[in-house]
C-alpha cells in the first residue's frame, strides 16, 4: 500500500490548557470539519469510550483515540474507505507546545496509507490537512475569543531585492573573513635531533 506522510503546524491565540480542550470538545471539531469540507462532513461519536464515526466527502471511515500526554501529545488512528483511494488507514499525532501564556502551538503529523494513489494525491492531501487547520484556528478563535491579533505571514521581498542582499552579503564576507577564513596556523615542528 502507498504510504504518505504529512506535516503541519498550526498557531492557536489560546493557552495550552484550552488547545487540549478545544481538541476534546466533539461540537467544536464537528464544526471545524463542516467549515473546511462542507455540510456532508460530520464527526459523531461511537458506542466504545474514544471511538468516532467520520464522514468527508469521498471518504467514511472510523476514528479511535490511541493515546494520550496531558495536556501535551494525542495520537489517534483511523481507517476507511474512500472513492478514489480505496480502503485508507493511518495514525495522527499532535504535539502542544506553549509559546506564552496566550499562545499554543499544534504541530501535526500525518501517516496514511491507501490502497490505490490517484494521481495528485499528494497536492490534494496537503491541501486538505491545510485547510482543515485553518478551519479549526478559526472555530477556535470563534468559541474562545483572544484579544491577540490574527497573525499576518510576513511580506515576501521583490526577487531583485533578495539578489542584492545576497549580493551584497557575500561581497561583505570576501572582506570581513567570514567567506573564507584565513587557515588556522599549523604548531611548530619539533626540529630537533632525537
């Protein structure tokens, strides 16, 4: 079966305390996956403890909480079947990191293996797990509200601007020595008759 890995980070303006809960909370989720895939998307819960019952376009499946670090790590596993992809199965993990007290940082790791790999599977994978963070930052925001600003990604510089700062920092390093340091003196040889 071909295997495909997936990685994604996601900033949340909330504690770490409130991920965790966020990340808990069915309604919530359920939510998040109608915002990034549409009405047809749902998330219910399964007679077992930690089981759940998973419906996106194309794709049904199941959902079983593995594990948990509280209020750190949650691993979960799943499996299905989707239209194009056949039988689909496969492990999620997600890390909490604190970056202040009003900033949570999620990083995730995707691991799925499918039974047959479509052509631009990849591309539509790594859209989708995009696009469902995004989804998730914004329901978050929605039901726990933050007095920290959206963040904006930073302004990419003009190409010929990008071309002079190199430029002009590896000209800079032809003279401060840093480009090609000088070679470092050898220790002086023992001449002396034995």
């Amino acid at each position: 079966m071909p295997t495909l890995t997936l990685h994604d980070d996601l900033t949340v303006p909330v504690p770490r305390a409130t991920a965790w809960a966020s990340l808990h909370d069915l309604p919530l989720l359920a939510q998040a996956l109608g915002e990034a895939h549409g009405a047809e998307a749902s998330l219910t819960a399964q007679p077992d403890p930690a089981g759940y019952r998973l419906t996106l376009p194309g794709f049904e499946g199941h959902v079983q909480l593995l594990d948990v670090e509280r209020p750190s790590r949650l691993r979960f596993r799943f499996d299905g079947h989707g239209a194009t992809t056949g039988a689909v199965q496969g492990q999620v993990q997600c890390r909490l990191e604190l970056l202040g007290d009003e900033r949570t940082l999620l990083h995730w790791s995707v691991v799925l293996q499918t039974e047959q790999q479509p052509t631009g599977l990849k591309l539509r994978s790594i859209t989708a797990l995009k696009r469902q963070l995004q989804a998730l930052e914004k329901v978050v925001r929605q039901h726990h509200a933050s007095h920290l600003p959206v963040p904006v990604p930073p302004v990419r510089k003009p190409w010929p601007q990008r071309l002079l700062d190199w430029y002009l920092g590896w000209f800079a390093g032809m003279f401060n020595g840093t480009l090609y340091p000088l070679p470092k003196p050898k220790p002086p040889r023992d001449t002396a008759p034995k």
